[in-house]
C-alpha cells in the first residue's frame, strides 16, 4: 500500500498500524511481492521520490501479526511429528491419513478468492 509520510521516521511509525488495519481488511493491496513477503512480518518499507525507490526499513514485527494461513501451519506441525512406527497396523495408517486428507480439504485460505478466480463467486 501507499502511505504519505513528512519522513521515513514516521512512514516506519505508521507502518505497523496500517499492517494491521490491512490484515483485518478483505481488499486487495496495491500489488503482491510473494518472493519478498514473510509471515508475521512486514517485508519492507521504502522511499518513492523523485530520485527513484529506496528501501528504509525490512522485516518489521508489529503487535497482531499473526501467520498467513494458521490452520495449513498447524496441519503441517502436526504432520512433521508424525511417527509412523508408533502406528500399529496398516489400517491404523490408512484411517490416520485419510483424516489427514479430510482436514486438508476443509483448510481454506485466511484471504477471499481473487475476482475472477475459479472459486471466487463472481464467475
């Protein structure tokens, strides 16, 4: 998003409020870096002035951030502690991933669909 600020001190200050005001918004930002966005984090803040883009501040931690997707983190701890020799017999493992599976599915992601999207409700 795009902020005005008399200087980089106070565009630093208002970041964490505006993050926050954004992550309860279900707009869309102005334009979605994804090889520079980090979770919980905001990634970066920079200067457009005449004389071109500076970068001033990165990886920012503000109070409510929260993960991106807290379920799909769960699931994949939960699954990262699997042990599969403490399952007892192959029925056991079959019942154990297929609730895998079935919660899996049920995951939905923490932002509305894009327009347009194949599961967005405009098509």
């Amino acid at each position: 998003m795009t902020i005005d600020a008399g200087n980089d001190a106070d565009a630093i200050a208002a970041a964490p409020q505006l993050a926050s005001e954004m992550m309860l918004s279900a707009s869309y930002p102005e334009s979605i870096e994804v090889d520079e966005r980090r979770e919980g984090l905001i990634s970066y803040i920079d200067r457009v002035d005449m004389e071109g883009r500076d970068e001033i501040a990165e990886a920012i931690e503000f109070d409510g951030a929260r993960p991106l997707f807290p379920k799909a983190a769960a699931l994949i701890s939960r699954l990262a502690q699997l042990n599969i020799d403490d399952v007892q017999s192959e029925a056991d493992l079959r019942e154990l991933l297929a609730g895998f599976a079935l919660e899996a599915r049920h995951i939905s992601p923490d932002v509305p669909p894009w327009p347009g999207s194949p599961h967005s409700c405009d098509t």
